[in-house]
C-alpha cells in the first residue's frame, strides 16, 4: 500500500516525525493509514488557518509522515509536481505538463498541482497515488479527477484533424484550436466557455463525417483530460518537456511556481 505523504517524505528524504505510538490501534485522520504499536505519530493539533476538517477521517491521530507534510516549509514544496519515491517534477510549466500528459514517469507517484501562486493548500495528503500509468489520478486546484494518457493522445489527433479541415477551407491557420478556451486552472475559475467547441468546429463537424467523428471523441472526454488538454492545445503550443527531477534539500531551494507565460 502506497501513501501519498509517505511518497513526500521519501522524495523530500525527509523522516516521519511523532512519538512512538501507545495505546489501541487507529488509523490516520487525514491519510488513512492504519497506525499501530510503535509507530511513529502524533495528536491532531491544526491551527486555525486548517479548513480540511471535512477530509478527515474519525480520529483523533496522524501518522507521522503526514504530521511531517503539513509543516509549511514541507506543504509548500508540494503545490504544483508529480510526487516519485526518487523526488519530485515541477509541473509549473505547460511544457512539463505536456511531458506528464503524454509520456507520464513511472509508478507510484502522487500529482498536485495548485493554480494558486502564493497560498499553499493541504492537498498532497488527500490525493490518491498514481499506480497505472494508463490512469492519472490528479488533484486540480483540490478536485480528484482521472487523466488518460492514451485519451490525450487521441484528442491530439482529433484536433490536429480539425485544424487540417479547417485550414483547408479557410478558416484558420496554424494557430486554430478545436475549443473556445480550455483553462488550466477550470476547477478553480469562474470564467465561461471552457471545453466548449468553436464555431468553425461546429460547421466543419456538420460538413464532414471524418470533422464529426475528432468532434464527438473530443466530446467525450472526461473533465480532468480538458484541463490537461489546457497545457497542449494553446494558439502558441510548446513542446513537451520532462522537467528535472529535485529531490531532498533541492525541493526547499528551487520554487514550485508556474511559469503562466509558456
């Protein structure tokens, strides 16, 4: 069994901190993970700025990996990467999103990433680890949805179909895209028309079965692969790029911070 926090501390090559635990068996509130005798692990004590209370489990506990993950200077280290037992990738940057989407590391690994520039919130305890490379579980902004990276693939081809069309008839050059707007930051925005086709998609799906077709598979995409789609599908598109991989005292040196710009 994999635990995200466990996976932090390992990549931060931090160790679990608390006392050695006493008493009955219990679980931790915020991981799950069953704690018993001798364990390392410690009373909940969150400060008042702690607004996770409803992600908690009933108890009283927590084990002492994730008592060592909400600690600031840890949590921050934290908001925008892919989580490895070796270290960490920053996925601040479309380009190393790009990487994650297409051709993601291998498991286990945890995925974090936080639109929010300056706040760091408590997500890489509550996000489910990653054990399939066919399945991303990723935590958006604090939602839990899934990304297939074969569905990327697929929509890339879709939409590369559409912007041929498209080109074809006159209606766009090499900068069209098959979307009104696809956001990066979807589960944390109140802006309008994310995921929702053009116009020229719509006339070019209508005229032509294979336009149709890209149209409908784009359609069927789940809410997470949108958002990914947000890093790949842009009127200046990068290349994707794997990032390097940080591990121990790097983590606190280097800043997580996305680079919107790219």
């Amino acid at each position: 069994m994999f635990y995200a926090s466990e996976l932090a501390c390992l990549a931060a090559q931090l160790q679990p901190i608390g006392a050695a635990h006493v008493g009955a068996d219990t679980v931790c509130a915020m991981c799950g993970r069953p704690i018993t005798s001798g364990m390392p692990s410690a009373r909940l004590d969150f400060g008042k700025s702690f607004q996770n209370h409803h992600w908690l489990t009933h108890s009283d506990h927590q084990c002492g990996w994730c008592a060592q993950v909400q600690q600031q200077n840890v949590l921050r280290a934290f908001q925008r990467c892919v989580v490895t037992p070796h270290g960490v990738y920053n996925i601040g940057t479309d380009a190393a999103r790009g990487w994650l989407w297409t051709n993601p590391p291998e498991p286990p690994f945890v995925i974090v990433i936080n639109s929010n520039t300056t706040a760091a919130f408590h997500y890489i305890w509550r996000t489910p680890v990653t054990l399939d490379r066919r399945l991303l579980m990723v935590n958006f902004d604090g939602t839990v949805v899934a990304v297939r990276p074969e569905a990327i693939g697929k929509a890339l081809e879709c939409a590369e179909i559409l912007r041929a069309a498209a080109t074809a008839a006159g209606h766009a050059k090499t900068s069209f895209t098959p979307f009104q707007v696809l956001l990066r930051d979807a589960f944390n925005s109140q802006e309008a028309g994310h995921g929702q086709f053009s116009r020229v998609t719509q006339e070019l799906a209508m005229s032509d079965p294979a336009c149709r077709v890209a149209r409908d598979y784009l359609a069927s995409l789940w809410r997470g692969e949108l958002v990914a789609l947000a890093s790949l599908l842009k009127k200046k598109p990068v290349p994707p790029l794997m990032p390097p991989l940080l591990a121990g005292a790097a983590l606190f040196t280097k800043t997580n911070s996305p680079d919107a710009s790219d």
